[in-house]
C-alpha cells in the first residue's frame, strides 16, 4: 500500500483501499486477542510468580497508532 501512495500520483485506487480496510480489520481482531492475552494470561503468570517472589513479566504497553 505504501508503494502505490510514494509515487507521483499519490491517490488510491480503491483495490488499495479495500485491502486497506481488510487489513485493518484483522488486526483488529488480533488486537483484542493480543490485549487479552496480556489482560488475562499474563497477569495471571505475573501473580503467580510474586506469589513465589520472582520477577515476571513487564506488559506495559504503548498505544500504536497506524496512519492511514
């Protein structure tokens, strides 16, 4: 997608727009897994291991923000 917008005519065509949205709709989906996973999982892993005082996981996160 990049490809097409660097060049000197910077319009999409709307075959790149359409994968665009594509894309950006599994993501989505793999966002929400990814922020369970940290929610939920690793959280739990991290409990566990302060229950035996051992470091654990850091999931501090930054947000991501894809320009489109």
């Amino acid at each position: 997608m990049r490809g097409v917008s660097d060049t000197h005519d910077p319009r999409l065509t709307k075959g790149v727009q359409d994968r665009s949205r594509d894309v950006q709709a599994d993501w989505s989906k793999y966002k929400m897994q990814m922020n369970e996973i940290i929610q939920k999982d690793i959280n739990n892993y991290n409990r566990m291991f302060k229950e035996k005082n051992l470091p654990a996981v850091n999931t501090e996160t930054k947000e991501v923000i894809i320009n489109n």
